[in-house]
C-alpha cells in the first residue's frame, strides 16, 4: 500500500537558523503533498501544499520542494522560531496516510 | 470563523462503557474524517464520509462506528472501549479530492 515515511524523528535547531524537514513516499502516481504542523495538544493544521507539476513552492518562511525521481519532498523553514516547535507531518494524495512525523525543538 | 469543533476535548469512561465523540463543521465541507492518534505516533485513519457514503478502512476495529446525520456533524462511537483505545481523536473535513484537511483539536479519551 502507499507509505508515506520521514526520515528523522527529532530535529533540534537554534532559533534563526534555517530547518530543513525530509519526508520520502512510496507512491509514484501520488500527484498532491502537504505539509501539517501539529502543535502539543491541538490537531494538526495545514502549512503548505505542492502538486506534482511542481519541483517548488514557497510561502511564508516555508518552502516545499518535490523531488518526483526519488519521491522525496522536504519542508525548509527559514528563520525558524520557537513558536515553530512542533511535529511536522507530511501526507500525500488521499491523505489518508501520514509519515511518522519530525519533531522540531527550536532552542533560543 | 468556520472552523471544526470536537466536543468535548476530554473523555472519560469506563472500561466496555459505551462513549460517542462529536463533530461539527461550518465549513460546508464534503469530507470529514476520524483518525486515532496514539502518543508520539502520527494520525491513523479509522473511517470517512464523502458525502453520505461511507468508507471503513480495512483495519478499523469492528468497536468503532461512525454516524453522519447530516453535512456539519459526524459521530464517533466506541461500543465497548478498551484499554488499547485511550488515544487522541481527531475529527478533519477537506472538499474532497486534492484538498488539504482542516482539523479540530481532537477528543482526548481516556479509559478507566
């Protein structure tokens, strides 16, 4: 069945540095990505979204880049901030499956 | 602002005692969606609507059922909770196809 996987759990970052959060699927006819942010005690919520005719797809301090050769896509972060602390979870397509999920500490 | 609510945010109940979760949506959406999330895992899908029909997924246990009595609500019950079923759940709705999910902030049950 599809997968969608991530390849670290844990990630820590200094406050203003740049975060870079990896996830790799399985399903090569998946054709839509998305990024969630769950923060402690709340469920998750959208970050930002890329369709498969896309390699790049930028928003507001987060860039989605898709890799359809290797089926990977990563969610950079840039200028992280604590209040970007968080799991991040990637899903694909149907979005029924999620990865595992990278927690992301930001130390100050 | 449109949004998912999940009432209540804590459950308790007995062990084999029967316990619904709710869900409303204002949002109009097609889709709604339950999920389980276990600490420290990522969200498992248990069942969804698409409109009215219907979609177990093939692992749900047969303690799960869902009711949708209409587009802004949907119910989760639990016909004899377990031990194992202490988690977090979560209530999503998306338009439907390649649309992302908008999720409440979950029912966090507990088991005595």
């Amino acid at each position: 069945g599809e997968s969608v996987g991530l390849h670290l759990p844990t990630l820590s970052v200094q406050e203003g540095d740049n975060s870079i959060i990896n996830c790799a699927y399985s399903n090569s006819a998946s054709d839509y990505f998305i990024w969630y942010k769950q923060e402690s005690g709340k469920g998750p919520q959208f970050i930002i979204d890329i369709r498969s005719n896309m390699d790049k797809r930028q928003g507001q301090r987060v860039t989605v880049l898709l890799n359809k050769t290797v089926k990977h896509l990563s969610l950079q972060i840039a200028a992280t901030q604590p209040g970007d602390s968080a799991v991040y979870f990637c899903a694909e397509s149907n979005q029924f499956y999620f990865g595992t999920g990278t927690s992301l500490t930001v130390i100050p | 602002d449109a949004m998912v609510i999940q009432n209540p945010r804590y459950q308790v109940t007995q062990f084999g005692k029967p316990v619904t979760l709710s869900c409303s949506q204002t949002l109009n959406h097609n889709v709604m969606y339950w999920y389980q999330q276990k600490s420290s895992q990522a969200p498992k899908l248990l069942f969804h609507y698409y409109d009215k029909d219907f979609n177990n997924e093939a692992d749900t246990p047969d303690n799960f059922q869902s009711r949708r009595p209409n587009t802004s609500f949907c119910f989760l019950d639990i016909r004899s909770p377990g031990l194992g079923d202490a988690a977090m759940y979560l209530c999503a709705t998306s338009k439907g196809g390649n649309q992302p999910q908008h999720f409440g902030d979950g029912t966090r049950l507990s088991i005595l």
